[in-house]
C-alpha cells in the first residue's frame, strides 16, 4: 500500500487520463487496423468536447479572477489550466506517433493515405474534376489583408491558413504577403477514395485536395509561391440562457445555441509547421495572446473525422459487427404487455437487440386499451424510431406526454427541431424542471383492462436512441411492478408540479433522494463490516465526482467493506491507499463498445440489493438533475447483473488498474490465468443462456 498527498484526483486530470485510454486503443494492435483509426477520432472528439465544457468552466474561473480550489479538488484554476495544456500537448504528440504507425501499417494492407505531393497524373485528372464538380462551389474563401474586422471562426471548424508570397509587393504592410481562410466544408467526406489502382487503395484528404487545386482558388492573384496550414479554435459551449419572460423556453435555448457560435475561444490549434508570420498575423488579427489556450498541433485537425473513415470493403481491418440477441422467453413475435404482465425482463444492449423498445412503444400506439403513453427523452436518434412511434401514438388517439430536455449537452438543436416536430402532432411537452436538466430514462403505459387501469412500463441506464444503442452498453428493464410504476407516475407529476417533493417507496430519485439513498445502503454495509459479518459494494458508473460519496467509501474501506468499483471515465477515488482505502479496488475497461451503464450492489448479508440507474455519482447527477435508479427484484435478473458485473471485474485484457499513479496500466494477468476480454464473454454469456 502506499500513502499519497492527496485524498481526491482533479477531475479534469481524471478525465484527460480516460481519453488517454481511448488513444491506447488506437495503439493496440490486437484491435483491428480501421478501428484504431477511428478511435484516434474517438480520442480527437472527446478532446474537443473537453476544450469546449470542462476547460471552458476552470478558464472562467481565472477570468473571473478567483483561484476556485474549493470546487477544483484543491488545485488553483490557474496552475491546472497550464497542467490540463502540457498533458494535452503530450497527448497530442503521442496521437500523432500513434498515426505515423496507422499510416505505415495501411500501406501494409495496400491502403494508402497519399497527399498532394503524392498526386500521380491520372489521380490529378480524377482530383481537379472532383474539386470542380463537388468542392469549389461548397468553399468559404475569405482574403484577410483588407478586412478592418477579423470574420467570427466556427467553432471547430477546421481552416486552412493560407499565405500568398506576391510577385508584387502590394502589401508593404505584411511584407508582400497576402493570406486567406478557406473553411473546410462539413458537407463533403473528409476522405476522398481515388481510383483503385490493381489492387491497392488510395486516399487523399479533403484538406489535400484543396490544397492540390490552391492555385485554381486564387487565379485572381499573382504569386510567387502560396502554402497552406490548417487552424482551428474551440469555443466555450456553456448555454447563457437569458431571463426574459416575453420569451417561451425553446426560444431561450435556440437563442443561446445561436450565441454559442460567437462566444470566447478557448482553445486555438494550428499547424505547428506554419511561417511564423503567418502565425502572428494570425494571432494580432484574432486578438490571442493566452499562452495557455494556444496549442501547436499537426497537420490535420479535426480528426474526430476519422470515426468516418471508409471501410473500403476491408471487414477483415474493423471489429466484426455482432447480431444482437433475443432474450429468452421475451418472444417479438407475440404481446410484449402480455409477457411483462406476468414477469420482469431485462436487455442489455448492444448484446441485445433495441428493437424491444421501439416493438413496446408501436404495440402500445395500436393497443386499442392503452390510454397514455409517458416517456423522458434525453437523445434521440438522426431518424428516430421512438419519434415516430410516439407520433404514430398521438395519431391512433394515445394522451402522449413527452418530458425531452432541451439542455441536452450538444443535442439542443436536435431536440428543439424533435420538439417542434412532436408539437406539431399534438403530443404534450413537459420542457423539465426550473434549475434542473432532467436526465432519466423512464417510460410508462396506462392500459384500461378488465380489473381496472394496469401500467406497464421500461427504465434504463441509458437514452432511447437507437443509433447508439448498437455501440453504448446500457440495460434496460421492462416491468408491470405496480410499486415500481406508481412511483414512475410520481415522477412524471413532479415534472408538471415541481413544487411539490414526492416520497419514493421502490425508486431512487434525484436531487431529493439518491445521495441519501445510497449513503444509507452504504452505512448498513459498514454496520455489518463493523459486526463482522461479509459486506461488500461493487458498482459500475461512467464518472465518479462527488466527493461526498468518495468519502463514504474511504469510511466503508477503513470498516472493512470490500469495494469493487467498474469507472469507464472519471475517478477522483484513489483506491488502494493504507488508512484510507485499502479495501478499494477500481478498474476502468475501454473497448469495442463505450460502456455506460450504472449498476449499484451492495451485499446485503448475503441477499443483495442491486439498482439500476441513470446516474453516475456527480455532484451534477444527485443534485441538479432528474435522475431514476430501480431496484432489481427478479431473482433471475438479479443474479444475471451479478454474474455481468463479475464478467466486467474479471476483464485482464481490456482493464486498466485505477491508482495514484494515473498511469492507465493495464491489469496484471497471473500465470495461470485465462484470457478474458469481458465484453466477447458477454456475449457468449447471452448466447448461452439461448442454449440452457
């Protein structure tokens, strides 16, 4: 065991160490060669992200003056912002290796990532027609030398920053030089596939292309030689929503997704091989000059494009797609009310298939005894099969209410256009609760049958989405538990009368309730530790912040309470520290799927309790937003979640060992120890319950 300074790891920190495991993704060559590639994407996107809410919220901190240790787990904002920047750098030349080593692998497989330099006669020919047919009119050229203002830059929008060497010194100003933006368009694929060539592949990147056919971009212009550098910045995302009372709430937040397009920069990348001058006229012109926000970077930006990259027929270079499977005795062909009225189900998606959710809401909208449907709606997919279910509801004469949460952090827009559209059909819209963003992922259904009105419903650790249901690992469970629903209904009442603080007999609610809740759960685990009986906690959650309850399981540590803990992203506990928290083990597993979802279990005396919930443990999710977690009383199910947590803990190929070190290392296997890759046991897991 060893001691540590600290009792909390900077959240901040913590976060940029799990998109670290997302870059060790991209490296690992037992991961198929595309995918490594779009996990450099996945690793460039959550930085964006990064950049746009977490540093956005420390630098207005400092810009506010105040040194915000009391919410910085300690640290002054100013020394983490400069802390958060060298970890970036390092990360970002540790990216860049990682692709140099992509690259030279794909030339392996005869895939080749050539630019213009690169360009033979006859992919010029293909390249010029190309830019002319699609490219050339979708371009946003600005020349800058003339310009008394600097134009306002997309937030992470990629530019190339070009310099025109003149013939002519007709800019004694800046040295003869003229420079230009060109926006990259986001309606064109970032890769571009040439012609095959026998049987190799080629492909060249937009931003290639366009420098390619530069000089076609400024015929107007008489150079000597002209370049072209990719820049980009990255704007605080936070929503600045205004108190005018004249206005509705979805013109609110349509008004702050609008100014989120002009709000400060936080972060500026560029090219770090551009000319200096360039560089500097670049920066006096944009008004830069926090050192901390400005990052050199490669060639290319925005490389979460390459989530996108082209499979070019190669599926033997990405992860073979899965066929998610029915669950046993959970028939799509009959009556899925029928079947829940007389048992609880559970998926565990993408194992499973989704089409459980989508087959529920359709047979409710035809039900003939379904009176209302209720459902929260958090992110819904591009073409959502949930939407126009519910539509389909409203239209077959359902009372459809829909709670949809117009705060979604960078789904606002998609959610206002879902939320007009939903509208529009008469369906009833709850925009949540003043000061609360509403986060659960709850479903209910009122059918009038022959004892009366009888409810059925669904509650999940994830959102009703479709799309991402085929990458995310959530459960979701379908009940008829008369407890369970008339608390569901209590929630949904406290939406529409938020004034009034419901009790909860089955689920665990927030902000009223959670924290308490699991306090409480926890304190009994420490009562039994202290009487000598077996108590243990094992939980799986995405982030892991509040301090409180990282507290809490310091005090159940130092009481003997074994504590296993399954974080796929933040951890401000450190486990295994003498004094206070030696019985704390913590691991974190990164692979193929993005695991997500929240399962809490705590012994119990040999009969656990196991919640399933949408909230993970942030001072975020227990204080200021609608959270549901459910109790797990199907003896089945209950021990399917046990069984799917050990498979989780077991992982020694895709786990990494949470420390004080934050060194992402992967868990030490023993000699004679089997393999497991726990998310391809899962799905054997399934499989075999088929079989039984």
């Amino acid at each position: 065991m060893v001691k540590v300074k600290n009792e909390y790891i900077n959240r901040e920190i913590s976060w940029l160490h799990f998109n670290a495991r997302v870059l060790q993704e991209s490296a690992d060559k037992n991961v198929p060669l595309i995918d490594r590639l779009r996990f450099l994407g996945i690793f460039s996107n959550n930085l964006d992200e990064f950049f746009k809410v977490r540093y956005a919220t420390v630098k207005r901190i400092v810009d506010a003056g105040k040194k915000g240790k009391s919410v910085l787990g300690g640290e002054k904002a100013k020394d983490l912002l400069e802390e958060i920047t060298k970890i970036v750098i390092a990360q970002q030349a540790r990216s860049l290796e990682i692709f140099k080593i992509i690259e030279k692998e794909l030339k392996a497989e005869n895939i080749f990532i050539i630019n213009e330099k690169d360009v033979n006669e006859n992919q010029a020919e293909f390249i010029r027609e190309y830019f002319f047919k699609k490219v050339n009119q979708e371009l946003m050229t600005i020349i800058l030398n003339d310009l008394t203002e600097f134009p306002i830059l997309k937030d992470t929008a990629a530019y190339l920053a070009v310099k025109m060497v003149m013939k002519t010194n007709d800019d004694a100003n800046n040295g003869g030089n003229r420079y230009a933006l060109i926006e990259i368009p986001k309606g064109i694929d970032r890769f571009v596939v040439l012609p095959k060539e026998g049987d190799k592949h080629y492909i060249i990147i937009l931003d290639d292309l366009i420098r390619f056919c530069l000089d076609s971009v400024f015929t107007m212009f008489e150079f000597e030689s002209i370049s072209a550098h990719m820049i980009k910045i990255t704007r605080d995302a936070e929503l600045d929503i205004d108190n005018d009372l004249t206005k509705s709430f979805i013109e609110k937040i349509s008004s702050s997704v609008e100014h989120r397009k002009i709000s400060d920069p936080v972060r500026f990348v560029y090219d770090k091989s551009i000319d200096k001058d360039t560089l500097q006229f670049l920066k006096e012109k944009m008004n830069i000059v926090d050192t901390d926000s400005v990052i050199p970077g490669g060639r290319y930006h925005n490389r979460r494009d390459y989530m996108g990259f082209p499979s070019l027929g190669r599926h033997d270079l990405m992860y073979e797609k899965i066929e998610p499977l029915p669950v046993k005795g959970f028939s799509m062909k009959g009556s899925l009310l029928e079947l829940i009225a007389h048992k609880d189900y559970m998926i565990y998606t993408p194992y499973h298939t989704f089409s459980y959710v989508t087959k529920f809401l359709r047979e409710a909208a035809l039900d003939p005894k379904v009176r209302t449907i209720k459902i929260t709606v958090y992110r819904l997919a591009n073409d959502s099969q949930v939407a126009s279910a519910l539509i389909n509801a409203a239209k077959n004469g359902k009372q459809v209410t829909v709670q949809i949460e117009l705060q979604a952090r960078f789904d606002e827009q998609a959610n206002i256009e879902y939320a007009n559209q939903l509208q529009a059909e008469g369906i009833n819209l709850i925009f949540g609760v003043p000061g609360l963003k509403v986060h659960s992922k709850i479903c209910m259904v009122e059918r009038e049958e022959a004892e009366g009105i009888k409810r059925y419903g669904f509650v999940s650790t994830g959102n009703f989405n479709e799309s991402t249901a085929k990458i995310y690992t959530d459960y979701t469970l379908f009940t008829s538990h008369e407890g369970i629903l008339k608390d569901m209904s209590k929630v949904f009442d406290f939406f529409e009368t938020n004034y009034k603080i419901n009790k909860y007999k089955h689920l665990v609610v927030s902000p009223h309730y959670t924290k308490a809740t699991f306090i409480k759960l926890i304190e009994n685990e420490i009562e039994n530790a202290k009487a000598g009986k077996e108590a243990f906690i094992k939980i799986k959650m995405n982030s892991f912040t509040s301090y409180k309850m990282v507290d809490k399981l310091y005090e159940a540590s130092r009481a003997g309470v074994k504590v296993q803990l399954i974080i796929r992203g933040i951890c401000c506990l450190i486990p295994g520290v003498e004094g206070m928290s030696e019985n704390i083990e913590a691991i974190s597993v990164v692979d193929k799927f993005l695991e997500h979802p929240r399962l809490f279990i705590f012994g119990n005396q040999g009969d656990p309790k196991v919640y399933i919930s949408s909230a993970d443990w942030m001072t975020r999710n227990l204080d200021f937003r609608v959270e549901v977690g459910c109790p797990i009383y199907d003896e089945d199910i209950k021990q399917e979640l046990l069984d799917t947590f050990d498979i989780s803990w077991r992982d020694n190929l895709k786990a990494r060992v949470f420390s004080d070190q934050q060194d992402n290392a992967y868990k030490i296997r023993n000699e004679n120890e089997v393999e497991l890759r726990s998310q391809f046991e899962l799905y054997h897991y399934y499989q075999n319950k088929l079989d039984s």
